[in-house]
C-alpha cells in the first residue's frame, strides 16, 4: 500500500489524506481530536532539529537583498497573500503553527490568533458590522459582549437586538432586511444554556445572516460548532486551550475567506499574539484531550452530587436531565464541561459563607485552567450592574459558578460536602 505524503513543513488536514489500496482511493482514518491537539500543524522538519516547535522571537524579518524585498512585495500585491513574514504584526511561524493547530482542531479552514477572547469578540463584530448593520445577540451570553454590543457599538450606528438563547422563532422573527450577524455562546456563561445550532444554521442560511458562536466553554473537544453549518466560532483560548491560568489570548476559526478579512484587519488593530504566548497555548494543548476529559467527568459527578443536596436550590449543568437544553446538549455535545453553577438554599450573605468555606478552589474570574474556581457572579461580573437588572438576568445573589480543574473528583466533592455541611440556613 502507498500513501501520498506532503512536504514536511505543510498542514494538511487530517480528513484531507488519502491512502490509496491498488486503483481505490480509500479515506485515511481521521485522526482523533486529542491526537490533532499535539500533532496538527507541527513541521516533522522542523527548525535545527528540535522536537518542539522552537519560539520564533523576533519583531522583523529580513530580506537577504533589495530584489528580494521587490520580488515579496510585487507578490503580495499581485496575489494578496504574503509568502513569508516581513513583520511581526502581520505574521509569525510560532504563532500560525499554533493556529494551524486550532483550525484543524474545529475543523476550520482557518484561524486566527489574537490576545483575548474579547479581542476576538470585538475585533470579529468591529469588521463584519457597518454603520447601519443590525446584529442579534442572545441573552445569556458573556456580560462584557453585551456591554459592548450595547454601548459601543450602538456609538457607531449599529443597532442590537436580544433574544432568550431557547427562542428560535423569537430569533428568527428579529432578523431584519438590515441584520448582519447573529452572535450567540453555547453553552452559555453562566447557565449553560445551550442553542440548537443546526437549527440556528439553517435560520440564518435562508435569511442570508452570517453566525458566530463562541464556543469557550465547550472547546472543541466537546463541540465544534462549524460542523454544523455555524459561519466563525471563537474561543477564549485563556481558558481551556492554554489551560495552566498563566496566558491570555483568543482564536476566530472558520472559512479561510471571513478569516482573510479578519486577518487582514488584525493586522491593523494590533491584536496580535506573541510568540512566547502562542508557545504556551501549543503547550496547553498537548494535554487539553486529557484535562478535558477529567474536567467532563468531575462536571458530571459534581453537578449530580450538588442536585441532590438538601442546601442547593438548583443546578445548571447541561448532562444533567433537569436542565433546561439536556437534549441539545447530548445531541451536539461529546462532553458537557467543567463548569457547573448552582444556587445555593438562602441567600447571598450564605452563599459567601459557603464560598469562603471552600478549601480546594480559589476565588477567581476565570474557568477552563487545572486549578478549580469559584465565584458569586453578582460580586465579580455583575457587582456593577443594578440589582433589578441583575436579577432580570436570573443573576441572584447565592448564585455560585464553580469551574472544575483537573483535582480529584471525590476531593472537589468531599470539599463541597464540607463547605455545606457548615451552613446554618
């Protein structure tokens, strides 16, 4: 048997290679998603030898003589692409390795790197959306989005509609001859809500809306949105990507012909990531498969022990039957994550008592890394907001968001049970 092989130093996508037996093409298996993780985009040439990808630390890039810098302009001119860096704000090899990378993980054509998930968010909206654009964005998705979505962009004339995450036809009815883009997460922060996202596709494909999809808290591991006919789905590569707390960074992926756009103007904005942190998020996710895997069963098994705990009101966790979009979850999810939120049985003065009584997580703004988290959303992320347009969002008080590392699932448990088991309600 003879397999067709690429030079070294080009990515291929896995589900591209071909294997041939005699005169029939036969699909090479598709190699899975955690071994994508390590592999996808790594040169098997690579720089001196190195076995891990080497960080190309440099702000420019030279040309050896004068022609040369002709002969790269004029090409980039004629084709509209650059064969090889000139300057860092516009590329670099650690980085798109790294890209290479995530693109291949969500089945992507392309991806972006840039150095926050909001950078993601507001550098996508800011150059698929003009002045006079409308845009749809679902109601629980990232309180910052909607800051921005609301304020800001309202400043430049873009107009925003929301609608409940579970509202298709609501969704569908909001669409005008105007809009744009509809912008949605699933699951959702910090309930977990979760859209159909075939259906969402096939809405905005008959009415001609493009769609993205933050798709953080699924990773994909879990999820991958474009696979179902989603136009750009972003990740907070801050959380489970890198993985360790320590970085921060974003990534659009989608069709290389948004992207192209994307890049172009990213280029501009200067949210560019560095070489040293793309080396890190390589490093993330050589382990992410084995993190996410712990994280989905500890998420499981905790959710099922807070549901049944006399001093929990109620659980959002999407593998649980009682949530609100279980069946979606299960129909698009391979996992349902490390992030469960729960309220506990009084009130917000309890809900801190339970907090500070915890002794495995920190008290933090963040999910996704190997240590565990916790926070009262209505202190850290809503603390500004009024209380009546917090509680319009179902942000109570004794509301408790835990994001699970990658610690035991019966110690986080054992700690749980202790932390409640010292409430007096």
């Amino acid at each position: 048997m003879t397999t067709v092989t690429t030079p070294a130093n080009t990515h291929i996508s896995p589900a591209a290679q071909i294997s041939t037996n005699g005169n029939r093409p036969t699909p090479a298996r598709e190699p899975g998603l955690s071994t994508r993780a390590l592999h996808a985009g790594v040169q098997r040439d690579p720089f001196h030898h190195s076995l891990t990808p080497p960080i190309v630390q440099t702000s420019a890039y030279a040309f050896t003589h004068t022609a040369a810098a002709v002969d790269f302009m004029d090409e980039r001119m004629r084709t509209g692409k650059r064969s090889r860096q000139e300057y860092g704000r516009y590329g670099n090899p650690t980085v798109q390795a790294v890209e290479q990378r995530l693109a291949a993980l969500d089945h992507g054509e392309d991806a972006i790197l840039v150095s926050s998930g909001m950078a993601a968010i507001t550098t996508s909206l800011l150059i698929l959306l003009s002045a006079g654009d409308h845009l749809i964005v679902t109601d629980d998705s990232y309180h910052k989005t909607r800051v921005f979505v609301n304020t800001f962009l309202r400043r430049f004339g873009v107009e925003c509609s929301t609608v409940p995450a579970d509202d298709l036809a609501g969704l569908e009815a909001a669409i005008r001859p105007n809009t744009r883009l509809i912008l949605s997460e699933t699951p959702t922060n910090p309930f977990l809500r979760c859209i159909d996202l075939e259906a969402l596709a096939d809405i905005a494909r008959r009415r001609g809306v493009l769609t993205l999809i933050d798709s953080t808290f699924a990773t994909p591991l879990n999820m991958r949105p474009l696979d179902y006919g989603i136009d750009l789905v972003m990740h907070s590569a801050t959380k489970y990507l890198a993985g360790h707390n320590d970085l921060m960074a974003g990534v659009i992926t989608g069709r290389s012909e948004l992207t192209t756009i994307l890049r172009e103007s990213q280029s501009m904005f200067g949210a560019v990531v560095d070489p040293t942190t793309a080396y890190n998020i390589a490093r993330g996710l050589q382990t992410l498969g084995l993190r996410v895997e712990r994280q989905n069963a500890s998420g499981l098994a905790v959710a099922t022990f807070l549901e049944n705990h006399p001093k929990v009101r109620r659980v959002w966790y999407p593998g649980l039957p009682s949530h609100p979009d279980h069946a979606i979850a299960r129909k698009q999810m391979s996992g349902f994550g490390g992030v469960v939120s729960f309220e506990i049985a009084g009130d917000g003065a309890a809900a801190s008592r339970f907090v500070d009584a915890l002794r495995l997580p920190y008290i933090a703004p963040s999910l996704g890394g190997v240590d565990s988290l916790v926070i009262q959303p209505a202190i850290i992320s809503y603390y500004e907001t009024p209380p009546e347009e917090r509680l319009a969002l179902g942000i109570r008080d004794e509301l408790v968001r835990f994001a699970l590392g990658i610690e035991e699932a019966d110690d986080i448990i054992a700690d749980l049970a202790q932390a409640l088991n010292r409430l007096h309600l």
